[in-house]
C-alpha cells in the first residue's frame, strides 16, 4: 500500500515545499503556507465521460461552427458575457458574501429552466433555503432542479445521468473530490474539483457557472490557476450599503474585457439598470466648487459620472493625497505635472479625490477633468453646470486623445450638457444638437479655458 505524504502547499498560489517557510517564494506571500496530508491518485481519475484520445489537425481542416449564444435573461449580465451564454463555456463569478451572486444566478438559472434542463448545486445553502429565496423573488420554480452536494464525483454522476444544459456550483470552495485527502477550500482541493468540472463542461458542451469567494484584498480565493482554467471570469462590485451592484468582466474568451454591468438591488432580486448615466449624475441643482463632469467608457458603453475634489491647507509636514475610485499614484503624477507646467502648486494642501457612485475609473480619460476639479476647489469657483470635460494628461503637458470620443459626446449631448471640453484630435466635423466644443492641445490651453469661464 502507498503511504500518505506529508506536504506544505501555498494557499494562494499552489507552491508545494518540503518543509514550513514564513514566505513563499513562488507568489512573495507570507503566512500562506499550510500542511497538508495528500494521499496519491488512483491510477486514473472519474472519466467516465471521456475515453478518447485526441489527434493532431491541420488549421485549414478545422471546421469553424457559428457561436451559439444563450440569453440569461439579463441585457446587464448579457452585456458582461459579450451578447449572452455560450454552450460548453466555464464561467467564473466573484464577489464580497452577500453581495449577490447567488441571487444573480438563481434569477439567471429561472430563466433558462423554461426553455431547458439546469442544474444548480448548492454546497452552502440547503434546498429550503434555495426555494424560500426563489419564492420571494418570485421566480418560476415548476423546472428548477437542486443538488445539495459537495462531492464532486457524485455531482458528475449526477450530471452524466440527468445531462443538464446549464451546471450552477454555489461554490467552488466548499468542493471536495476523493483523490485528495485535503480539506475542502484548500488549494489542491480547488483546482482539482475545477479541472474535474471545466473538463466536464467542454465535452458535453455544458454551460458552467462556477461561484468562487474572495479574500480580504478583494482576489478570488483559491489557486492563481483557477482563474487560468475558465473562460470568463467576472467580478461583483460595490458596497453593502449601496443599492447598485456592478459586475465587471476581467477575463473573457468569448467577448470583450472590462464591461460593465450595473443592476439594483431590490425586495424583488437585481434589477437591471439600462440608463447607468442617470445614476452618477443625480448631484446638487446649484453649481459647487471641485465638482465637473466627465464622460468615461466602460467596455462598449460611454457614461457620465460625477468628479469631486477636496483642496485644503494640509496642518501635518506630509500633506495627504487621497483618492477614491481613481488610482492616487496617477493624481499625484497630475498634482506634479499641474505645477511643471502651469506653476500651480499643491505642495502644501491636502488633495482628496472621489469618483461619486462608488465606481472605479481606470482609463486615462478622467486625467483632464480630475486637474480641473482640484482647480476649481482650490480657487473656490464652481464650474458650469452644462460643461462635460475628457482627456488624456502626457507628463510633458500634452492633452492626448481618447478612444471613443465621438460616443462620449454624443452620450453628453443627450443629458443636456452644452459645453464640451476635449482633445484636440476627438474634435468632431458635425455640431452635436447645439454643443459647443473647445479643443485643446495643451495643459496650459486648457487652464486657459478655466480661468475664462
């Protein structure tokens, strides 16, 4: 008989060692190692679904089949996917507990049940609890099938023998399969029960929602290497206290990364919300200091959302720099560039930041109008309300184009705004309803603009 093997296995990243280490030299993490007692595989793993053996083929032989999308009855979720749910595909979702992924799949999983088989297995919840939620959303119950299991080998037999269209994991972390003999959530425990899953979904062409928790830092739990194994990975955001939920793709082989799907959260479940601009736009009737509007771009989709910044006497010899929703390196490269090239200084003022709405700006677009935001609170002059401003800060004081510009203005023509201030390369030929627009090719030009307004 084979004997058990004593190991110790990084729980962020998989490393095994020999022996204990307080770091781990694969991903740098400390305390992260952990023992664990593995027992060796058997001399093949559960495939009963699979006997073949796969052969080599040219590309000119390969024949290309048109991708079949299914609607989960969300245009949000619809949008993130990259136009709805492939067959055969592995679909990761993330998120804080209690955020609502459950409830998202679960409205998702009601809608596809009239139409075809699903399957959804809960290794958290009991099927009471499954239900009671499902009734109070007031979701169709008459075709929606539940498996309370965390055994992976009895979840697939389940499914060779049922043969659902749609597979739901609620989640991956409490799965535990036979070849281990670790306790489930742990590193080895993951990544095989995922490749016995993903595996499964690619031969029989079953859709697989995988859910998996996250850590403290905000990172999906588990192996790097999960999210290596799946086709699309998508992340919740927001906050407990917030209404609106937003679902962004970071991974997807199916379509584009980085869209953005925003629902609200109600006594009915997530309702999707299809006029985002509206949301982040909702500010004070009468014009305040350090506030400007700017138009960012979330994957195919142009939105409006709402700059704040805060320009104080800081009273400490390292005045803060603190932003929210916008990356605090990248202000304070702007703070630095504002002085090189206007000789306005910050030196020694507290700058804060916000992004309203909880949302969080990544594209260099917002560089533009977070400058005139601090500006405007730093001479204490409110901006006009109809003035929507993007573009792109180079270190030496250039204003860059944007990609998308059109879309933007055209976004900011249909909320009424008036004046627009952009890169001189997004100027556009044709007037949009009556918008005025001011290019500009440098920092200096633009703070011009400012100080005439």
């Amino acid at each position: 008989m084979s004997k058990n093997k004593l190991t110790f296995c990084c729980q962020t990243c998989g490393t095994l060692f020999p022996k204990w280490t307080g770091q781990c030299t694969g991903c740098g993490e400390w305390n992260t190692i952990a023992e664990e007692l593995s027992t060796p595989a058997p001399s093949s793993r559960f495939n009963g679904y699979s006997g073949t053996q796969a052969a080599m083929t040219r590309m000119t032989d390969v024949k290309l089949q048109e991708e079949i999308r299914l609607s989960s009855g969300s245009q949000e979720l619809d949008r993130v996917l990259g136009g709805g749910i492939i067959m055969g595909s592995a679909i990761l979702i993330g998120g804080d507990p209690g955020i609502g992924k459950s409830t998202l799949l679960l409205q998702a999983i009601a809608h596809l049940s009239q139409q075809m088989k699903v399957l959804y297995v809960t290794g958290e919840e009991s099927p009471q609890q499954v239900t009671l939620r499902a009734r109070r959303l007031g979701l169709p119950e008459n075709h929606l099938w539940l498996l309370a299991d965390t055994h992976i080998e009895n979840i697939l037999a389940h499914a060779q023998k049922e043969t659902p269209r749609v597979l739901v994991i609620d989640s991956i972390q409490t799965m535990h399969t036979t070849l281990l003999s670790s306790a489930p959530g742990s590193v080895g425990q993951v990544r095989e029960s995922a490749m016995q899953l993903v595996s499964y979904a690619k031969q029989t062409g079953t859709a697989l929602f995988l859910v998996g928790h996250v850590t403290k830092e905000g990172n999906l739990a588990g192996p790097r290497v999960l999210e290596h194994m799946v086709d699309t990975v998508l992340y919740f955001e927001g906050e407990q206290d917030n209404r609106y939920r937003m679902i962004r793709a970071v991974k997807n082989r199916f379509g584009a990364v980085n869209e953005l799907g925003i629902f609200a959260m109600t006594e009915k479940g997530l309702r999707e919300v299809s006029h985002p601009s509206a949301i982040f736009l909702s500010r004070s009737s009468q014009p305040a200091s350090g506030s400007i509007i700017t138009a960012t771009k979330e994957g195919s989709r142009p939105m409006l959302v709402e700059v704040q910044a805060l320009v104080d006497q800081s009273h400490i010899a390292n005045p803060r720099r603190l932003s929210v929703g916008l990356d605090t390196q990248r202000l304070s490269m702007l703070l630095a560039v504002l002085h090189r090239h206007t000789g306005i200084s910050t030196h020694s003022m507290d700058v804060f930041l916000n992004v309203v709405g909880g949302l969080q700006i990544s594209e260099p677009a917002a560089d533009l109008p977070t400058v005139f935001a601090i500006l405007s609170s730093l001479r204490n002059r409110a901006l006009p309300h109809d003035l929507i401003i993007f573009g792109e800060l180079g270190l030496s004081g250039e204003i860059r184009p944007v990609p998308g510009g059109q879309e933007r203005l055209k976004e900011a023509a249909k909320h009424g705004f008036k004046t627009a201030i952009v890169p001189h390369a997004n100027t556009v030929k044709k007037t949009l309803d009556g918008m005025k627009i001011l290019p500009v090719q440098t920092l200096k030009e633009a703070v011009d603009h400012f100080d005439m307004m």
